[in-house]
C-alpha cells in the first residue's frame, strides 16, 4: 500500500501539480512580454477558427508556437529545478580525481544547465522561437488556450519584479506568490 501511495503521489506530482506551475509561469512571462502574449494568441484565434471554436487534440497540435512558448518557460522557469538520482555504481568524473561512490545521492541542478550560456544564448532572454516541436503537452496547452482567447493577461502590483525563486519548496514558486490581473477581452472571434 506504501508504495501504490508513494506512486500515485508522484502521478499527481509530475501530472497536475508541473502543469499548473508551467501555467502560471507562463502566464507570468506572457504578462511581461505582451507582444508574444498577442502573437500567441493570434496563433490560437487562427487555428481555433478552423476548427470553429473548438478546442480538440487536433486543433492542440496544431498550435506550434504554444509548443515554443511552453518549452520557453520550462527551460527558465523549469517546475522540478533539481533532480535527485542515486548513483548505481562506482564513477570516475572524466579528467577529475574524483569518484562518484555507489548508493551516493546526486542532486542535478537542471534550472542552472537551463540558465547557462554554454547551452542557451541569451539565456536570461524569453524567447520561444529557439525551441522546435519535441512533444505535446495537452494540459497546459488547453489551460492557455482557454484563457488567452478569451483574456489579456497582466502582472499585477503584488508580483515583486524582478521575480525571486522561493528556495523553500522543492517545485519551482516565486517569493510572495506570483500574481496576475485576467482582463475580459471583447469578443472579437465569432464560431
């Protein structure tokens, strides 16, 4: 029973708990940069109109910049910034006088790869078009498009910019919370 607990637990860490962080994330970085907030949501109001007004796995896929946007976040803002392996055998870092004993715990900092120029250009930048399309992510791709078609997101006075990361948490949360004003946008698009 430990271990169904322990996994089911993990499901819904990894499943709702990643997808509402990438969410607010996003949220967060499109109230700060409106003008790939409104190319976003263009791109939606597009691809929606051919499929009048629904939103369906197929018109998800279709929607390539959101792709972008949400791997932009993840890679600043990833929701799990560290990563905890055990070593499952003795390892010689390459060029290092240094082993890696087996049973050792290994923290990853994935959020510091994710921010390093020897990977990113630019890396403090949001900028969805360095990423092509890996794979789908349907929850946070539904959350935006039911919200951007419909609202204009903006950083509310609360959020402490420049945004602090709460070291407190093993995900990924800002210092006094991240909050966002939702403005009703007018109904431009008729299905």
């Amino acid at each position: 029973m430990d271990d169904i607990s322990a996994t089911s637990f993990g499901f819904f860490l990894g499943g709702s708990d990643t997808s509402s962080i990438t969410v607010t994330f996003t949220f967060y970085l499109l109230s700060i940069h409106p003008e790939i907030q409104d190319k976003l949501r263009e791109d939606i109001n597009t691809i929606l109109a051919r499929y009048n007004g629904q939103i369906t796995y197929d018109s998800l896929n279709e929607m390539k910049y959101m792709k972008q946007v949400i791997d932009e976040t993840m890679r600043i803002f990833p929701p799990v910034p560290i990563l905890q392996r055990v070593c499952q055998e003795d390892y010689k870092i390459p060029g290092e006088d240094v082993i890696i004993e087996k049973g050792t715990t290994i923290f990853m900092p994935i959020i510091g790869y994710q921010h390093d120029e020897e990977y990113f250009s630019n890396p403090e930048i949001f900028d969805p078009d360095r990423f092509s399309e890996r794979f789908g992510i349907m929850q946070t791709k539904i959350a935006l498009t039911s919200i951007l078609r419909k609202f204009k997101v903006t950083l509310n006075e609360k959020t402490k910019v420049p945004l602090k990361l709460d070291p407190k948490f093993a995900l990924i949360s800002a210092e006094g919370g991240l909050w966002l004003n939702f403005e009703k946008l007018p109904e431009i698009v008729d299905f």
